[in-house]
C-alpha cells in the first residue's frame, strides 16, 4: 500500500472514530449516509410542498384531499414529484377523525415501512 493510501485511510478512520462521540451522529451512517443527504432533504421539501397543498385544499373546501393523485391531477403539484428521491411513491392518507392530521411520509431508500429511513412529514 502506498504512502498517501495509508494515511488516508487512517484519516478516515480516525474521522470515524470521532464522530461516534458526536451525540446523535453514526459512524456506520457516516459511511453508507445520513438523513442530512440530499436525497433526504429533498424528500423533506417535497413533502412540506404536498403539505402546504393539503392544508390549502382543506381550508378551501372543508376536507382533506382523498390522495396526492387529487392535487396532481388539479395541477397544484407535479406528477413528476409523487415519487419520492429513490423512486418510491410517498404516502399519504387523510385523517379518520376530525381535527387530526393526514399521514404523509416516504420509505426512504430502502423502500420499506416501518424501518429507521422513513421519514414522516411534522404537521404545525
């Protein structure tokens, strides 16, 4: 191995190391990515746009929208941005009771629910 090879590697490593002190910071995530990616901030942004839209929709007529699909299909977002950063649908699901929040989140990139990547839309 040569020289520089060596001491970037264990620069790495040692920035590694470091970081597992850093509170909330993974040193596994460091290395495969974290929920500050851009994929992940996208999918945050496009999630905050179907939210303001949502919400809109339900101040305008009184009721939740029945699916992202509604608000595409009305033009108030792009069919092009219903598929979250890694090409999975997000999903929406309106409130069951009055006064409650829809749920909108992604998969994130593993595509599956219920695993620590989802990333689900904080109403205010």
């Amino acid at each position: 191995m040569h020289q520089h090879a060596r001491i970037g590697t264990l620069v790495a490593l040692v920035g590694l190391i470091g970081l597992g002190g850093c509170g909330d910071v993974d040193p596994a995530n460091a290395l495969i990515g974290s929920k500050d990616t851009a994929e992940y901030m996208k999918a945050k942004m496009q999630m905050k746009s179907f939210a303001d839209a949502l919400r809109a929709e339900e101040l305008s007529t009184g009721e939740w929208p029945i699916s992202l699909d509604t608000l595409a299909t009305d033009g108030q977002i792009r069919v092009s941005d219903l598929e979250d950063p890694w090409g999975n649908e997000f999903v929406y699901a309106p409130p069951e009771t009055m006064g409650d929040n829809p749920v909108l989140y992604s998969f994130g990139p593993d595509g599956e629910a219920g695993t620590p990547d989802d990333i689900e839309h904080e109403w205010q």
